[in-house]
C-alpha cells in the first residue's frame, strides 16, 4: 500500500514539476522585460538629465551674454557722454552774473544724445566700449546679444559717417539672424548703408529681400527706401509706381504723406 502511494505521488509530480517549470520561465520573461523596461527607463532619465543640463548651461550663458551686453552699452553712454563734453564749444567769455545764470538755465548739458550723428573715427573715439561689444560677439556666439551688439556696431558706424565700416557688422547681422524680424532689420540697414555709399543697385536687392520676409511694420521704411534707390538709379518709373504702392497699401501714415510729396518732386 504504501509503495503504490509512494509511486502514484511520484507520477503525480510530473504535472507539478511542468507547472513549476513553465510559471518559472513566465516570472524570467517578465524578470528580462523588467530589465529591459529599467535599462530604458535608465537611458530616459539620463537623456532628460542630459537635455535640463543643456538647458540650463545655455540659459546661464544667456543670462551671462546678457549682462556682458548691457556694461557694454553702459560703456559706450559713458564714453559717449565724455565725449560729448570734450566736442563741446568752449566756454563763452565771463558775462554779469545773472545773465550767465540764465544762461546756464537754458543752455543744454552734453551728453551722448548731442553727439549721436557727428560725423568721427569711432575706433579712435569710442575704442573700449567698441572692443566690449566685439568681445560679446565673440565671447557669446549664436546668441540674441551677440545679434544685437553686431546690430549696435553697424548702427554706430554708420551714424558717425563711416558707412564702410557699418556694412560688413550689417551683413554679419543679416548672416546669422534666425529670425524673420532681426533678418529684416539687418537688410534695412545694410541697405541704408549701401544707399548712403551709392550703391543703390545693391541696395534695392537688399529693401527687396527684407520685403519679402512679411514684416509689416517695416513695410513703409522698406518701400520708400526702394524707391530712394530706384530714383538714384534714374528709373523714375519705377519709383513712381513704388510711391504708389506705400500711398495705397498705408493710406493715413506719415508714409504715405512722404511718398505722395515725393512722388510729386518727380513730376
């Protein structure tokens, strides 16, 4: 009796043991897709570590650019204002003292607003501030500081009377603006500058260009710059019908009033 009992459980194990075997391999699968799952849950988390790193080392070097910028044009109101000062027109004579108080009363301070379209060498006159906005292109590549300062040097150029010299920061500005916006303030200024050496057929490629990128409210100065160039080209037709155009698509605008005033000095 209990040898056919020791037997009958004997046999009964074979079911048990495949049980057993396929309930293990199921629990391995799932223990291998656990492996799989964290080693990809690993590689996520490392990416996103990776990315929020990335990111906050590029907003901390834009915030640095920023600050960089900002000295840089403290710097250049300082030394423009100390400028301003050593232009100034020498001291009149000694006067009666309540008219030189009055004098004093109303005769404006210098300062970098009085001399920002007089005509001098930049570099010699403005040297540190202009090495400090050089220093955030450099320094801060591919960033919206570096744009702006490139922007800032072409505009300082070109105010005092070196037009030359604003054309190569001008297409710099236009080279690596990835914006619409900054593209076409690039464009208008380069083709200011072009239209202020003579180069007008350049130029009117450039207002053409800036037109074409959409920017609405850079309309009016594209198009009558256009026409500016198509005059000193001698194609006064085309100018006309330039004129036209800003008359008809900013009716009311101080555009419009300019285009129809030189409009009628063609005529």
């Amino acid at each position: 009796m209990s040898t056919s009992t020791t037997e009958l459980n004997r046999k009964s194990l074979k079911r048990p043991d495949e049980f057993v075997t396929t309930v293990r391999t199921v629990f391995d699968e799932i223990a291998d897709h656990w492996r799989a799952l964290a080693i990809l849950a690993g590689l996520l988390l490392a990416a996103g570590l990776g990315l929020a790193l990335y990111a906050n080392q590029r907003n901390s070097k834009l915030e640095l650019a920023r600050g960089a910028l900002f000295r840089a044009n403290q710097a250049l109101e300082k030394e423009m204002t100390a400028l301003a000062v050593a232009l100034a027109p020498p001291a009149e004579p000694e006067k009666d003292k309540t008219e030189k108080d009055k004098a004093e009363k109303t005769k404006p301070k210098p300062d970098a607003q009085s001399i920002a379209f007089k005509k001098f060498d930049v570099d010699a006159k403005l040297g540190s501030s202009v090495g400090q906005l050089k220093a955030v292109i450099t320094s801060f590549p591919n960033t919206q500081p570096a744009q702006e300062a490139k922007q800032a040097l072409g505009d300082l150029y070109f105010n005092h009377g070196e037009s030359l010299k604003a054309l190569s920061w001008y297409q710099a500005a236009v080279d690596s603006a990835h914006e619409p916006l900054d593209r076409a303030l690039g464009l208008i200024s380069l083709g200011y500058a072009e239209e202020n050496a003579g180069k007008f057929s350049e130029a009117s490629q450039n207002y053409e260009k800036a037109l074409a990128l959409g920017e609405e409210g850079l309309q009016g100065d594209i198009l009558l710059g256009l026409a500016r160039c198509q005059e000193g080209m001698k194609d006064l037709a085309k100018a006309k019908v330039t004129y036209d155009k800003i008359i008809q698509q900013l009716p009311n605008t101080e555009y419009a009033k300019t285009a129809e005033v030189l409009k009628a000095n063609l005529e």
